[in-house]
C-alpha cells in the first residue's frame, strides 16, 4: 500500500498511451439540472426510506492510533462515517485501550501487533471475546513467496477463533509481477484464494494521479479480476479509495472520492476503505482527513459527506448482489460495454462523456445505478422506467422515478440509483 507506483515514474508525455482517459483542464459542463433541483419546493416526507440493515464496513486506514487514543478523536473518527479501524497500534497495552474506547462508540478494530505472530494463542484468546475485534490483520501487499508464512498464521488463528477472518490485502495490478510474485496479476489472486484461503479478499488500487486529471487504464482491470475471482471462489470483496495526497497522487476531491467508492461498488464491494484517515508521520504524504497536528481538514468533511451517503443506501449495497456491469462510451481494457437496459427500463439516454452501469438484485427488488465515470465531465442522463420504476434518493428516501420529468445531469463521479 506504500510502494511507490512505477507508472509515477514515467515522464507525463508517455502516461498519455497507458490511461483510459485524460479529460480536458476545462470541465465540461451540461445544461441538464441536477435531480435535487428537479425535486426542489416537492414535498417528499411522506415517501418511505430504504430498509435498515447491518452496519456497512467501512474502514480508515489509522482511524484510531496510538496518536489519537482518546474518547474525543474516536468519536471523531466513528462521525465521519468510519466504522472500522486498522493499522497504528503496535502493542497489546495499546491495543487493549484502543478496543474498549472503540466499543464506546459502535466501531471495531483489527488486531494488529507483533505478538499476533510471536504469542499467537495468547493474544487470540486474550481479544477473541472483546466485542469490538474486527478480525486479525495479517499483512499487507504481501508477494506469493509469503503464502506458507502467512497460510499456517491464519491456520493458527482460525482454529481459535472462525467467527472472525483474518485479513490479507492484495498489491494492485499496475505493480510487475517481479512485485508479487507469479506470471499474471490472476494467477497471484487465484493463488491467494485458493491456498490460504481467504474468507474476505482486499486489494488497493489508487486510479487518479498527477492533477487529478488522469485515470489509470488499468483499474477497471483490476476490479473485472477481483470480480471475476472472488464470484469464483464465492466470497466477498473489499476496495479501497485514497484519501491521503502523496508522491504523485492529488489531493482528494468529493469527484476523486465519488469515482472511486461508487466504482467500487458498481462491481460489488462489501467494504470500502480509505488510506489513511489520519496523515502518516512521513515527509511525502501531504494532505489526509486528519493532519499531523489532530486538526480535520476539508478532506474529513468530503469524507463524511460521502460516508453518509453510503450508510444510507446500505441496504442495497449489503442485501444485493451485481448481476451485471458494463461500460457506456469509452470501454476501459478488459471491461465489457453496456448493451442493454433491464425490462423496466423503457429507454436511456447519456450525452456528454461515459458512464459505469450496474445491475444489482437482492430477493425481492432489482437495481440499476449509472454512475458518471469521469474526472471531469458532467452528464446528462435520461431515463424512462415502467409505472413501477423508483428513483432512490442519496438520503435513502425512495420516490417514484416518474417525479423525474427531464433529463438529469450527474456530476464527475457521482450516480444514480433506480429501483424496480
């Protein structure tokens, strides 16, 4: 997750032939109105709310740290929407405080401290009851060279404790395969499925880089194998957005943000997380929600903003699965176009860039988010369903999808959620 991405290292003239897309400086706009001003003097009070459901995982990468290991910032950390923490506390008397103050306030903590490896047993009994223990950190970026290590640490762990997992994160596909150790980025996932194996699978992958004005040809890529294999093996998946500007990385906008959690979840995350929450104590890390004096930035307050937005609508990210996804416009490497719209969809209708479509169903209700898919570029979508076709707002409410009489525009990164 701290490897210096080799593609930041070729001169920007030569980036140019390896991403999907460069949008003009300028950001284009459409004359379409956004779906809240469409809805704007509607009185929507007495339309219902989506179900309630469990608690949607998402994760800050040190949200609680042995530098913020009070009541206060926890607190903090759980109203910007984080739900989990991992990484920063590196020793059992830290940990064991940082799990009861966690407990306080609804969020949980993996357990992450040299003695999970050195005194396995004794420190998997001492947490295995402690409420607040998210699971059992193992390491991160690891190459296949380290699967019996880390195979025969989780074997150790899961024999004392099954109710949890423990959790491995994946390097992303730009990386050469020197970096993890197999002849295809594939091969190095599947091995990891199929010999440790994992329960959850993790991988971070940071698509915007330079000016936040080019997107990595190879990240849709990546979330096509991460699909593809963890459908195979029928496990979950858990994705990650950046939220700390380094090396050639921006700094994050609520467009950066929005692409990538709602990319994320177009291709069926069951977890979203951000690295990191609080700027870590190096000198190339610029800007993250919390800085190096505790303060909350701007970026704290994107965050929470989008956060909301996902514990809102988390009955349909939890309770569904994606039965299909396609790209309209431009089709990044290895991603299959969109080609057709489901039965209560009459008609649609994109203008002005590309866009990310999702078809997810739970047991009784199918969905279809449309998802703008670009850096810079508004939209301009128009959709038509049948007499039964819901609109499901950013708040959770759901209101009939004919309330929507125009065209709607959709902001870079942001999307649209239907509901049949």
């Amino acid at each position: 997750m701290k490897r210096i991405p080799l593609i930041l290292l070729i001169p920007l003239f030569f980036i140019s032939c390896l991403i999907d897309v460069i949008d003009e400086i300028q950001p284009a706009y459409v004359k379409a109105k956004s779906i809240e001003e469409q809805l704007n003097g509607i009185n929507l009070s007495s339309y219902s709310l989506l179900k309630d459901t469990a608690v949607f995982p998402i994760l800050g990468w040190e949200a609680i740290s042995a530098r913020n290991l009070n009541l206060e910032r926890i607190k903090e950390a759980r109203n910007a929407g984080l739900t989990l923490s991992l990484g920063g506390l590196s020793n059992i008397d830290s940990l064991q405080k940082a799990l009861d103050l966690a407990q306080k306030v609804g969020m949980k903590i993996f357990i992450w401290t040299p003695e999970l490896r050195t005194r396995t047993e004794e420190t998997v009994k001492k947490f295995i009851n402690h409420p607040a223990n998210a699971g059992y950190f193992l390491r991160d970026e690891p190459s296949t060279s380290l699967i019996p290590e880390l195979k025969d640490l989780a074997a150790k762990i899961e024999k004392l404790d099954n109710s949890r997992f423990c959790y491995i994160n994946l390097i992303p596909n730009y990386e050469p395969p020197r970096s993890y150790g197999a002849n295809t980025y594939i091969e190095y996932v599947q091995r990891f499925i199929n010999e440790i194996p994992l329960k959850v699978l993790s991988f971070d992958h940071y698509p915007i880089i330079g000016d936040g004005n080019i997107l990595r040809f190879n990240w849709y890529a990546n979330l096509e194998t991460i699909r593809d294999e963890t459908l195979k093996a029928d496990i979950p998946f858990w994705a990650f957005a950046l939220t700390s500007s380094h090396w050639g990385y921006p700094v994050p906008t609520i467009e950066h943000l929005r692409l990538q959690v709602y990319s994320n979840l177009a291709y069926g995350a069951k977890g979203i997380q951000y690295f990191t929450y609080r700027i870590p104590n190096k000198e190339h890390y610029i800007s993250a929600p919390i800085d190096r004096n505790g303060n909350k930035t701007k970026e704290y307050y994107l965050l929470q903003e989008l956060n909301k937005e996902v514990h809102a609508l988390s009955y349909v990210f939890m309770s569904s699965h994606v039965t299909k996804v396609g790209h309209y416009g431009s089709i990044p490497e290895e991603a299959s176009a969109f080609t057709s719209y489901p039965s209560y969809i009459k008609s649609l209708r994109i203008e002005g860039g590309n866009a990310l479509i999702s078809e997810m169903e739970n047991l009784s209700s199918k969905f279809l988010m449309i998802q703008n898919n670009n850096l810079k570029n508004e939209i301009a979508v128009k959709v038509e369903g049948d007499s039964q076709t819901k609109l499901i707002l950013k708040n959770g409410r759901i209101i009939p999808a004919a309330l929507i009489k125009e065209e709607f525009k959709l902001t870079p990164g942001d999307m649209a959620l239907f509901m049949k």
